[in-house]
C-alpha cells in the first residue's frame, strides 16, 4: 500500500479511539501505538498522584522514551475522555513521598 493510505487510515483510527483500551497519538511527524498495558498502567500511576518525570520512569521499561510522549498520552486520553480526574494530586503525592 501505498504510505498516504496508511496514514490516512491511521489517523482516522487515532480519531475514533474513545471505546478502544489501546491508544494511537501522532507525535514528532509519526504515529505511536500503545497496548492496553501501557495505557492501563499510565492511568493508574495518573491517578496515585505521579507527575510527568515519575510516570515516565515508572514508563520506561515499556520503551517510552520522553516526557514529550506522557504528555501526548495524557493530552490524548484527556481528549477522549478515557482519563478521570486524579484522586490525588501531584502535589499531595511528593509530600506525602517527602515526608514519610
């Protein structure tokens, strides 16, 4: 196939992602698919209150890479209303870390 078909249909798979458990974003001129683990994962360290450096050294072994893709995960997620509010807040998590 040619490589304008598959990004035409890559995109307009990463556009109706609001039901899906994985997660297509497009970032620094190419697309990212991330399996339900990676995002289930990310959703759950969103929601202990880990900010973007924590989440992604948490991340790494899942071969993520840059802070720039957490915030494009979250961005995406956000966007398709696939990410609750957090339960605690990343200020609330470093001083709890801090101080105990």
């Amino acid at each position: 196939r040619p490589l304008a078909q598959i990004q035409e249909k890559i995109n307009k798979l990463s556009k109706k992602q609001s039901e899906k458990n994985t997660l297509i974003i497009f970032t620094n001129g190419h697309y990212i698919f991330y399996n339900e683990k990676i995002v289930t994962n990310f959703k759950t360290y969103y929601n202990k209150g880990l900010g973007e450096k924590e989440v992604l050294e948490k991340l790494k072994k899942f071969d993520i890479k840059t802070r720039t893709e957490i915030k494009a995960i979250e961005e995406s997620l956000i966007k398709h209303n696939r990410l609750e509010e957090r339960k605690v807040s990343v200020k609330e998590y470093r001083d709890k870390k801090r101080y105990s």
